[in-house]
C-alpha cells in the first residue's frame, strides 16, 4: 500500500518562491497609490534585472546624492530603486511605505541580491 507523504513548506522555501512570483511580500498595512490598493507586492520581476539594471540603479542614486556608501547594495535608498525597478510600482511608491513594510522590502532584496531568495 503506497503512503501519502505530506511536505511542509519551511519559511526558507517560502521566501525563495517570493521572486518566482509564488509568495508576494504582504504589506502590514494597505497603501493607496494613485488609486490603486496595494496590499502586497509581487517581486517576480526580479529574475529580469541584469548587470545593466543595477548599474541603472547606481546611476540615479549617484544623481540623488545618494550613492555616499562603500557598498550601495546594502543601502536603503538602494533597494527601494532595486524594488521599483522590478516591479509594477514607481519609486514614488516605495518612499512612502512605512519602516516596516520599507525593511521587509529591504530585507527581501537583500536576500534576492546574495543569492538566498
């Protein structure tokens, strides 16, 4: 008689399925932006950014005055262009997000950019 096996999701896998377009970040809170309510985000459009797009990114903070870190990558202002660059939404949007929907988004870009989801 075969067994029915039952897989439980860890935390991890769930993170890495976020930029697979699985498992949007979930926003603590909804924002209206332009007439939309937002909710969540999708992140999926990750897996498109290039070299390119990054360098794009290291541009337009350089221009803002804010490409003042060793290491930009790891920086705020960073991430939220990183997350407007591979999503649906405009900078505009993510300046407004309150700081713990702004360090999920930071958090989930960081773990995009080395590699662990």
């Amino acid at each position: 008689m075969a067994e029915n096996k039952v897989t439980t999701r860890t935390d991890e896998t769930k993170e890495t399925d976020a930029f697979n377009g699985i498992r949007p970040i979930v926003l603590s809170k909804e924002y209206d932006f332009e007439g939309e309510k937002i909710k969540e985000i999708d992140f999926s459009g990750a897996n498109d950014i290039n070299a390119n797009s990054m360098v794009k990114i290291d541009r337009i903070l350089a221009q803002s005055g804010n490409n003042v870190a060793v290491s930009t990558e790891s920086t705020m202002a960073y991430a939220l262009c990183f997350a407007a660059e591979c999503t649906i939404y405009p900078i505009e949007f993510y300046q407004r997000l309150s700081p713990p929907d702004a360090i999920r988004v930071k958090v989930r870009v960081q773990n995009f950019l080395n590699g662990q989801g």
